[in-house]
C-alpha cells in the first residue's frame, strides 16, 4: 500500500467545544502520537480526508504535509464518526516509521461461489495482522469456489502477504459452508412458527380470561364484606 500525502494545520484550541468549531469549520480534529513525542493536535479538511479513505481504506499510510520538519508518517488508530449523521468527530493517529511493524485490523473479501445447495457464514469480516507499516495489504481474500457442505476455513487456513503475520487465534472459524435448506424444509419451520404465535396468543387469551374472571369473582365478595359490616354496624 503506498503512502499518502494529506495536508494538516496545527490546533490550539482543545476540549469538546474546541473540536466542535473545528467540525463547524469543515475541519476533522485530530491527534498524532507515539514513539515517545507529546501529542500533536491536528486538523484536516473534512472533504479531503473522507477521499483518502474512500479510495484507500482506513489503513492508508498518510503522510502528513503542512507541519514543520519532515512530514510524518502515520496510521488512523481511531476514527470516531457521529452514530447518526455520520460526520468525522475525531481522529487518533500514531507515528510510524519505514521498517516497522505494525498490527492492524484487515478486512476480508469472500471470492467464488461454494458448490450447488450450499449456504455459506461468514462469521469474522477482518484479521488482525501484523506487517511492514509501508505494505499493510487493504485486503485478505479468501476463495471458496466449489466448496462442499461441510467446508470450514479458519483463520490459521487463510493465506496472507509475504510478510504478514497472523494475529487472531488461528482457531477462530471465518467461513463455514452449510447444507442450505430445502423449500419444503423452509415452509414446515415457517408453519411451525406460525403453530407457535398462535399457541403464545391462545395461551394469552385464556390468561387475560382467568384474569378478568378473577378480577370478577373478587370485586363481589369484597361487596358483600362490606355489606356485613354495614349491617353489624348498623346492629
């Protein structure tokens, strides 16, 4: 993965109301750290930076242009986007240099199609990997053309790059291939659901019945209680 060049300016101003003028002027608020150095707080354009990870992924190499000195290398540790609107709220970066080694979390793209009357799970969408910081692949594939029923890939079975190691337990199971449901098997678990609903509302029925009979039985003999007591009263 070849690195990329992005502009940055240097913020002053922090805390949340700092990071929300920055937001308000079409700027992500941003930190860079690592190897030991104070934390740099950083802005980049919103526009800009959304392209570099649209058409690079999330573990793009960035280097950062507009600090003085030698414009840093480094990788997105965080990225924090608004839950519902969706825009950029913060950004961590940490430093890293040519030559070192570094984990990261890849996503994995499933390729081919498994064999007739086959479903399969993908059960893990990345892998945790260790590589070179300038040859982080932006994907791991894995092929399961013609796979029989029965198939299962775990992580230790995928091949990676040259140079990348395995973080994730080996063990964990990133695709499984199943025996796909037959039609009438489909229609017997729908009839079965529906068998069930209307149990849970018949059952419910009867309940709110017994309920309202109870309710019923008690409202008259409280009367009558009260009755014998106006009548011993009375006495």
């Amino acid at each position: 993965m070849a690195d990329t060049r992005i502009a940055a300016e240097t913020r002053t101003e922090f805390g949340k109301g700092a990071a929300r003028r920055t937001r308000r002027a079409g700027k992500v608020p941003a930190v860079l750290y690592g190897h030991g150095t104070d934390p740099v707080h950083l802005s980049f354009d919103t526009v800009e930076f959304a392209a570099v990870l649209r058409e690079n992924g999330r573990n793009a190499l960035l280097t950062i242009t507009g600090l003085e000195g030698q414009p840093p290398m480094a990788l997105a540790k965080s990225i924090v986007r608004d839950p519902i609107k969706g825009f950029f709220e913060h950004v961590d970066l940490v430093l890293v240099r040519r030559g070192e080694k570094v984990q990261v979390d890849v996503r994995i793209v499933i390729l081919g199609e498994a064999a007739s009357g086959t479903l399969v799970f993908q059960n893990e969408d990345t892998l945790t990997i260790e590589a070179d910081a300038t040859d982080i692949p932006e994907e791991i594939t894995v092929v399961i053309e013609d796979a029989e029923i029965g198939t299962q890939i775990n992580a230790g079975d995928i091949r990676l790059p040259d140079g990348a190691e395995l973080v994730t337990d080996p063990e964990i199971l990133v695709v499984n291939v199943t025996e796909a449901p037959t039609e009438a098997a489909m229609e017997e678990e729908i009839d079965a659901e529906g068998a069930g609903v209307e149990e849970d509302a018949s059952e419910d029925e009867a309940a709110e019945t017994g309920e309202s009979s109870e309710a019923a039985s008690g409202d008259g003999s409280g009367g009558g209680a009260e009755a014998s007591s106006s009548d011993a009263d009375e006495s």
